[in-house]
C-alpha cells in the first residue's frame, strides 16, 4: 500500500493534509471534536462559539453533554484555523 502512496503524488498529498489535520486529536473524543465542529463551522458557516455551542446542544444529548465546554470548543476552531491557513 505505501509503494502505491509514494508512486500517487495526489493520494500521498490527501493522506498527508488529514495526518497534519488530525495530528494531537487521535483519541476517540478528540476525533469526535474535531470532526463534530468541524461539520457545524462548515454547515452554518460560522466560527462563533455560541452558534457553535447550540449546534452541539441541537444535534444530541450525547453531544451536548461531551462538547458544549467552550474550552474544547475553542481548542478544535484554533486547529481548524490553522489548517486553513496552511491550506
């Protein structure tokens, strides 16, 4: 598999921006995050904490209950701007 990534510029170039994009987020929660947010900022367009925060109370309890802290709110935007800004 790795001999054909190497020999695929575009499909080592995609593997390449999701390891950067998932660097430090690699437990089943920080997955979650990242990707929850993620999908919300995109979704409504907005990098605004409470619209975020009521995304998160409006999608399941589950969710509610494990990302409406704005610490890790905050902590999931900084990585999703940063990556923007590199892509």
């Amino acid at each position: 598999m790795l001999e054909y990534l190497y020999k695929n510029k575009e499909c080592l170039l995609i593997v390449e921006k999701t390891k950067n994009f998932l660097r430090g987020f690699y437990s089943s929660f920080g997955l979650e995050l990242l990707s929850t947010v993620d999908y919300i900022t995109q979704k409504n367009n907005t990098n605004d904490i409470i619209k975020i925060t009521e995304g998160l109370k409006n999608w399941s309890n589950r969710k509610k209950t494990l990302f409406t802290n704005s610490k890790f709110i905050t902590i999931a935007l900084k990585r999703i701007e940063q990556i923007n800004k590199e892509y």
